[in-house]
C-alpha cells in the first residue's frame, strides 16, 4: 500500500512540474511579442492555460490573420453593440458578440491596455473588424459620412484595423466620457472641450497611449481609433459563431 501511496504522489508532482513548464513556456511566447518582462505580461494577462495556448496558437500566424482580443488578453471587456439591438441602427447586425482584429493591431492594442492597467484603466471594446456587409445596412440607416463610413470607400473597421473603445475602472466600471457611444454630435469630437476638466482628462489619457502605440483618432468620434502603421484591404468575412 505505501508502494502505491508513492507512486501516486510521483505521478502528481511529474504532471504539476509538465503543466508548469508548459505555462512558462507560453508566457515566453507574449513576451516576445510584446516586447516585455514576464512579470509585467502577467499584470496584464490572467495565467490561463487555454489563454497561454491561443498566445501560442498565433506565433506563426501572418500579421493580416484575423485574432480574437480577448482571447488575447481576458481583462478586455466586451460590449459589442452591434451584437444587440442597443446602437444607432436599433437592429442586431452580428449574429454572435466578436472582438477581432488584424494580428498586427490586436497586439499594439494589447500594449495600449498594458499601460492603461498601470494607470488604473482597461479598456472596454464597442466595435472592432466590421464586416463590409454590416457597413452596408449602417449606411442604409445614417448616410452621413461624417459619422459612417461610405461602405463603396470601406471603413477601417473593414479593414480591422480600427477599433472603437472606452475606460473602465479595474473594476469593469465604465469612465465617464461626455458622450454615449454612437452619439452624433459635436460634444463626441476629439477637439470639443466645454467638458468637464475629468472628462477631458480621461479622453486626453486614452489619446495619449493610443497615439503612443500607433493609433489615430477620427475627427468627430472620441471613441474611434485606427492603426495607422499598416495597410490591409477591405474584407467581408463574416464571423465565425461556431466556437463562440
């Protein structure tokens, strides 16, 4: 019986110390894309095993591979409005709640919420990759190209390469930023300032570290930032619901 007992304990501590090796293996992975130390990739991204396989499921992958956020980083929160009736159009246009967006992007944006962490922030993500055909049924309702993209031009977001977020606290607690998203209106404008000054400064925050890794704000939208480092064309896949 205490042979038994042994060989037990053995197998245990011989799957622990596999288990292990492998997770560290795979946060080796995050920190040759991201450019930093492990102790700041696990302030930023829970030490998950299915999260540390999918980092690693995209090593090889080409920078115009379409990535899921927050498989990427898990502290992302998701609101994706047009995957419910609560947007500008009153109508669901996903059929399933995605975040995704070019490899190249999703990993700069994965750097924009590692300094924003630092500060107290993360980010909560409206919309991301668009398909074409949404844009469409967007343009159908609200033709103004100041707030919708002319779908025969193509938006970033058709691209995946643009992104549209706000801050959260840590706690998931949305940052007040003046404006409802999809609000169309000169007080959503980057430039409009009869604000509050802690509204100001939290746009003036989220500007600073989306111009630090890349990103480009749009003229009449707070919310609205594409990377501008890379050039991808327009695409209509539709997203894959399957693994949802």
């Amino acid at each position: 019986m205490r042979q038994f007992l042994f060989l037990c304990l053995l197998i245990v501590s011989s799957c622990k110390h596999q288990e292990t090796n492998l997770t560290n293996s795979n946060f080796n992975d995050k920190e040759n894309f991201l450019g930093n130390t492990e102790q700041n990739i696990n302030i930023i991204i829970s030490n998950d095993l299915r999260q540390s396989m999918y980092w690693k499921s995209i090593t090889d992958l080409p920078d115009s591979s379409f990535v899921e956020l927050n498989k990427l980083d898990s502290l992302f929160v998701l609101d994706i409005r047009y995957a419910t009736s609560n947007n500008f159009t009153k109508t669901v246009l996903y059929s399933c709640t995605k975040a995704m967006l070019r490899k190249v992007v999703a990993l700069q944006l994965v750097k924009v919420q590692q300094e924003l962490i630092k500060k107290g922030f993360k980010i909560k993500l409206f919309d991301c990759y668009r398909p074409l055909s949404v844009q469409w049924k967007m343009w159908n309702v609200y033709p103004d190209r100041r707030y919708v993209a002319d779908p025969r031009v193509g938006s970033w977001h058709n691209k995946g390469l643009a992104v549209d977020l706000t801050l959260c606290d840590l706690n998931g607690k949305q940052i007040e930023m003046g404006t409802p998203y999809d609000f169309f209106g000169k007080e959503a404008w980057p430039t409009y300032k009869d604000l509050p000054q802690q509204i100001l400064k939290h746009r003036d925050l989220l500007a600073k570290v989306m111009w630090k890794h890349g990103f480009r704000p749009t003229s009449t939208e707070w919310w609205h930032y594409s990377y501008r480092h890379a050039t991808f064309p327009i695409s209509n896949t539709p997203f894959n619901c399957n693994d949802f």
